[in-house]
C-alpha cells in the first residue's frame, strides 16, 4: 500500500467525536500506531490529542480564533470603516506635504534668467569651485 504525500501544513480538520473516539481508544490500551493507521493521520497527531486532552482535565479545550492585527477592527464593521478613513486622511496629508516639498525644491533648482543675479544654488557650473586655474 502507498502512502500519498501529504503538504506540510495541509492538515484534514477532524470532528471533535473522531478525536474523542481516538483519545479514548489510546486511554483503554489500543496502539496509537494502529489507530492513527485508520484514521490516516501519523501517530504525533493522536499523542497531540491526548496531551490536549489530558491538560484540560479531560475535556476538550475551546478553539482558539486566529488573532487579528492589532488595532485594526473587523471587517466591515463601523469602527473599521472610520480606521480606514482616518488612515486615508493621513496618507492624503503626507501626499499633500511631499508634494508642497518637492514644487519648493524645484523651484529652488530654476535658474534666475535675465535679472542678472546669481541663481540660487551657486555657480552654473558646478565642480569648479575649488579648483586651481591651469
């Protein structure tokens, strides 16, 4: 019999009575080895179960939810929507600003034609300052 790779991570949800059944098996004496054979599982899976099982006191703990971002409230709810909004006002504001820089910068770069005064950024050509004439 072949044995089918299985992804890593890729695990088949089970039920909570298939864990249950398999946790009690192992409890009475069967072979974990057997019983993760039928299920189609490896054996570290069932002994995961029982050290679960046996950590609760016998029950089954609650499903923990996948944490979210922190900050950051459901999808589609109010506080989501005004998250995103106060985000795009700010983005708004940055782009705004970034924006008003860059005009001055380049404002700065133009040269002053025909007033007959020096540019603001110095010689036209640049690098000869500090050099000796030949």
């Amino acid at each position: 019999m072949s044995r089918e790779k299985v992804r890593r991570g890729a695990r088949p949800p089970y039920a909570l009575a298939t864990k249950q059944s398999a946790v009690l098996r192992a409890e009475a004496g069967e072979k974990v080895s057997a019983i993760a054979a039928e299920l189609g599982c490896r054996p570290n899976r069932i002994y995961r179960w029982l050290s679960d099982w046996r950590a609760h006191g016998g029950e089954w703990p609650e499903r923990q939810r996948r944490r979210r971002r922190r900050g950051m409230p459901p999808p589609g709810s109010r506080e989501r929507e005004a998250e995103l909004e106060r985000l795009l006002g700010q983005q708004q504001a940055e782009l705004d600003f970034f924006q008003e820089a860059l005009r001055l910068i380049e404002q700065a770069r133009r040269p002053t034609v025909g007033t007959g005064e020096p540019s603001a950024l110095g010689s036209s050509q640049p690098g000869r300052l500090n050099r000796k004439a030949r």
